[in-house]
C-alpha cells in the first residue's frame, strides 16, 4: 500500500471512528479531550461535530491552521505529562478521548502511549471513548464501526 492510500485509510478511520464514538457518547455527560492538536484538522471536526461540548486540546506547541486554533482557555500547551496531570486536578472529566500522539516512530509511539496511559485513565469519566492510533493499556478495548479495519485504529473504553 502507498503512503497515499495509507493515510487516506488513515483518516478515513479516524473521522468515521470520531463520528460512531459521538453517538455513542450521546447521552454521557464528559468533555472531550483531542491529544495531539498537529494542523488542527481532527480538532475542527470535533468542534462541529461536538458543538456542545468543552474539547481540550493537548500539544507540545501551537503550530495548526488559524481556522483551527482552540481558545486559549481550553488549550494545554506543554509535554503531555503535566498537561494530563493539570487536567486531572479537577477529576475525571472526559467522556471522549482521541490519541493522536507521535513522531511516526512506531516502537517509540508505542512506548509513549502505553507510558501516558495510566495518566490518560485519571481524565477520563467511567465508561468514557477512547479513539487512538496507538495501543493504549489499562483500557478494556472495543469494536469500533465495522468499516474500519480492526488494526487501523483502536477502541477503548474506560
């Protein structure tokens, strides 16, 4: 498969799997937590198609498309650890959760995510989403939609 036709299927997952998590967290009360702001797209989408809800947004630096900048009040800029640490100061909040965390380094993505799992489950309301492009531990894992393949992006639920 081209690198292409790899991030195509990429996205397509990720919007598909945002969009069965939101009606699935319907009638959940939580906030939403987007990890790994980058150029802002997921962020944007989970805007519209979360209207009613707080997103936090977590990045090391604020370098996305200026349509897709969070307010700053809801923006935690810095290294994951504190950030998720801040967040969790005020209990568990998040009823959704999307990981999108790495630098395109497979073995040393995993290892993050599995590190920032633990710090990741003190966020998230009981019963909340997970959606991650990466394994996370401590989460009971999930079937998404069935129009993603069970390797392309994984389900979790707190």
């Amino acid at each position: 498969m081209s690198r292409l036709d790899s991030m195509l299927r990429r996205l397509t997952a990720q919007r598909d799997g945002l969009n069965w998590a939101v009606a699935q967290i319907s009638d959940m009360e939580g906030d939403v937590l987007d990890m790994g702001l980058g150029n802002g797209r997921t962020y944007d989408h989970l805007r519209e198609i979360l209207s009613n809800r707080r997103i936090w947004v977590m990045d090391r630096v604020l370098q996305c498309h200026p349509s897709s900048t969070p307010p700053a009040e809801d923006f935690l800029q810095g290294e994951a650890e504190p950030m998720l640490e801040k967040l969790a100061a005020s209990g568990p909040s998040i009823a959704l959760a999307h990981y999108d965390f790495g630098r395109g380094i497979k073995e040393e993505d995993v290892a993050e995510a599995a590190r920032l799992s633990p710090l990741i489950k003190q966020v998230m309301r009981p019963g909340g989403l997970l959606i991650s492009g990466q394994p996370l531990v401590g989460f009971e894992q999930i079937s998404g939609p069935d129009t993603i393949a069970l390797d392309r992006y994984l389900f979790y639920r707190a």
